[in-house]
C-alpha cells in the first residue's frame, strides 16, 4: 500500500502542464473498438486508462504506448465477454457495453454494482438500449444483452443527463440503423470529446444547440489519430493547491473555458485569476475567504467532481460554506478525514456544512475516493508539519505523476 507524505506550507509557484482527461480517455478507447484502430494523443496514463486497455486487449484488440501516444489495435475477435475481474477493475467500465452492443450485437458482462460515490444504477442506460432494440437478461450478477431483430435508432428522452448512459447511448447509435435523437444528453465536455473522436472516424453525429445530440448510424468506422481534451478536474485540483500554499501557479494545456462555473468560487475565495486561451494563473497573496454556498449541478454547472478539492480549501476559509450535492449520495466521505486534521465539517444527506478555522493540524489520514484523495493532499500541503495519507492508489486513478508535478513548482511530498 502506497501513501504520500506531505510536508506542508511551501509556497507553490511555477508552471504545472495539464495532462489529457480521463474521462475523455475512458469512453473513447470504448469507442476505439469500433473503428479500424487509432492513434491517442495526450491520454493520460493512469490504472483506469491500464484498466480500459486490459478490456481492449481481451477484446482483441492489441494495445501499446509508443512514446505517449497510445495505439489501439483493430479488433478481430467475435469474443463479446468482458471478464469479472476486468469490470472490477474499473467501475466506468460499463462504458464497454454500448461499444459491444454496437459491434456484436451481444455482450456478456458483470453489473457495476454501486461504488465509494454511493449506488450507481445503470437503469437509464439499459432503459434507452432497450428502445433501440437490445434485450437484457440478468443472472447472478451477470448481464447478459443481445439485440433481438436490429440495432435501431430511436428517440431517446433522458429523465436525468446521465454522462455514462448519454456515452453508450451515442456508442450504440453510431453503427445502429437510422436516426436516434437524445434528449436532455448529458453536456460535460468529455461528451463532446467522444463525439469528436466518432466524428473523425467518419460518425455522422450532430449536436444542436439545445444539446440535443442527433446520431445517424453508418455501416462502418475507419482508423483515425485524436487528440483528448485537456483534464478539467486536474485543472482545478492544480488551481487549489496553489491557492491553499498562497501560491502563484500557471496552469498550461488546459481548456478554461470547460471550467468557466468554478472562477466565481476561486474569486469569491479571494484568489486572482488571469486567463488565457489555453492556460489560467492563480495568486493567493492573502487568506482564503469563504464562498458562501457551492451547488453541484450537471454541466455547465458547478462540477461534482470539484466538490472535494474546494472543500479542502474551505476548511481553512475565513467563514463558512455551504456545499449541496446534487449528483452523487455520497460524495462526502473525506470529510471524516479532513475533521481529522481539524476540519469543522458537518453533513447531512447532501449537504455539508464547512465552518472555516485558522489552521489545520497534521494527522494520519486516508483516501476514501479519487477526489477525496485530491482534496487530503490539497488540505495537507496547506497545514503545518506532516501529514501521512494511506490509500493513494485512489488518487493515481486520476492523476498522472501527481505528487511529482507538484514537487516542481515546490511541493515536498514522498510517496512511499
Ligand atoms: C461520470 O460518471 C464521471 N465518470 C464521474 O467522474 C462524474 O462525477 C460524473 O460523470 C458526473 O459528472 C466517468 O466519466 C468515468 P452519471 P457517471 O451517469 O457516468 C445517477 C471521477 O471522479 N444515475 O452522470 O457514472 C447516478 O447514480 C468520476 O472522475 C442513475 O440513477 O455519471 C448518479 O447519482 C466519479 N441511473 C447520477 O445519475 C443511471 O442509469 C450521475 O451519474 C445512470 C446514472
């Protein structure tokens, strides 16, 4: 078991690149199984995208990193399985079976079940395949899918905008017969992404501005080279641990514009942002105040997966925040752990009340999930002394070289 140690209160300054989403990577290396192959520029490497590969390689398709780019094999077998220990690896594995659905016609995969987050049905994914004609039959925890006559397009009205049912929605779609029109589509840039990587491999897909997404099927895909979207949450997460230390930090490759919801909070906290096309400075000279009320919504509202990381910087905010979460049950586990470190955060059901205080003391802390992981390291490198954070393999799910990043704009973590 790997842990971080963090030896707090240096000052971060200096430049830190933002490497390729892995929300991006996940769905499109789903999507790769349908093309003849494909070269992936600026995806980042971490277990989940190794997760995605071990699915591609049972599938058949050979993957390997030449140099940073990842290349993805054509698919030649007719095997429609994804192994137990595969899905465990990687609860978004799900994202699989819209790719399998659209390439074979069957799939034989284990349900997700729920996860750190609190349970994730997959209802609205299976409801919207059902529609465009795919059977489900489930079986000690296995599902096993086929499509009955044809795979078909269909008009698809999402309750909820769904980010993984919008993405096997739109995998199915693009090999089906005919037109399927999704509405209330889930909107996060990594959605765009997935479509743009389809698009390239000669996908007729369209979104119009309501956000309806319009998929018309086409016979085949061919190979293509694609470049990932900049990482949005690796991007904030940055943008905190400078703000934490009083920092001066120029984030590079990364899309601002996908993270426009979250300035109001940094400048409401006190931080200065300058932003350009493709990179955002922050300096924290003075103390973080509190932003008064954070909402997590579907995007382009405030990000879910942000929650955590501000959360750490309010512990410390001179004056109380307010979080609600919107999207997730459970998205206030590290909070336990940052009260550890002296953190006054009270939670019922989806909010969380944050009461900020001078300083946080240095505690033996651990990882409860991704983000969660993110915000302890955030919190740590703005207390005094030394802190010791089990369970980081949480963490390098998401982030590539974390603790390596931030030792060079003057950090002092070990990982050990
Ligand atoms: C994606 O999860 C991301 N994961 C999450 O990032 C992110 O937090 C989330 O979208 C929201 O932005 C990946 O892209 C791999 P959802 P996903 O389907 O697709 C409920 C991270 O830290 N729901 O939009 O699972 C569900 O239970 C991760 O990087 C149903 O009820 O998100 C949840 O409460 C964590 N039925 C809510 O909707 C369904 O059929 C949002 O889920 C599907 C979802």
């Amino acid at each position: 078991m790997e842990r971080y140690i963090v030896n707090g209160l240096r000052r971060l300054s200096g430049e830190m690149r933002v490497h390729g989403a892995k929300n991006a990577a996940l769905p499109i290396l789903a999507a790769s199984l349908l093309c003849d192959g494909c070269e992936l520029h600026n995806c980042p490497h971490l277990s989940d995208v190794d997760a995605a590969c071990n699915i591609l390689n049972h599938l058949g398709c050979g993957t390997c990193w030449q140099n940073n780019v990842l290349l993805v094999g054509k698919g030649e077998s007719r095997d429609c399985t994804i192994p137990t220990s595969l899905m465990r690896e990687m609860r978004s594995s799900i994202v699989f079976l819209g790719a399998m659905i659209a390439k074979y016609h069957e799939a034989k995969l284990t349900f997700p079940g729920g996860c750190e987050l609190g349970p994730r049905p997959i209802d609205l994914h299976l409801s919207s395949l059902r529609k465009m004609g795919v059977e489900f039959e489930e079986e000690e925890g296995t599902l096993n899918c086929r499509v009955r006559d044809e795979l078909r397009g269909a008009q698809i009205d999402l309750p909820f905008p769904s980010v993984g049912a919008t993405e096997n929605i739109i995998l199915a779609a693009s090999l089906a017969k005919g037109q399927t029109v999704i509405r209330n589509a889930a909107r996060e840039p990594e959605i765009g992404d997935l479509v743009g990587f389809l698009q390239s491999c000669g996908a007729k897909i369209s979104i119009e501005n309501d956000g309806t997404i319009l998929i018309d099927g086409v016979e085949k895909l061919h190979e293509t080279v694609y470049h990932v979207i900049p990482d949005r949450i690796v991007t904030i997460t940055y943008l905190c641990c400078a703000a934490i230390t009083g920092g001066d930090i120029l984030v590079t490759d990364a899309c601002p514009d996908h993270i426009r919801s979250v300035f109001p909070i940094f400048e409401e906290m006190g931080c200065r942002l300058t932003v350009g096309k493709n990179k955002i400075r922050l300096i924290n000279h003075g103390s973080i105040h509190a932003a008064k009320n954070v909402t997590t919504m579907p995007y382009p509202g405030f990000p879910t997966d942000a929650l955590a990381p501000i959360m750490a910087l309010s512990c410390v905010a001179d004056g109380t925040t307010v979080f609600t979460e919107t999207i997730f049950q459970n998205r206030y586990k590290q909070a336990w752990e940052l009260c550890r470190m002296g953190a006054d955060i009270k939670t019922e059901g989806r909010i969380a009340v944050v009461r900020g205080v001078k300083n946080l003391h240095p505690a033996h802390v651990a990882c409860t999930d991704l983000r969660g992981g993110a915000a302890l390291v955030i919190a740590a490198l703005g207390t005094e002394g030394t802190t010791t954070i089990d369970e980081i393999r949480h963490i390098t799910r998401g982030y590539e070289e974390f603790h390596t990043n931030l030792n060079r704009v003057g950090a002092d973590i070990c990982c050990q």
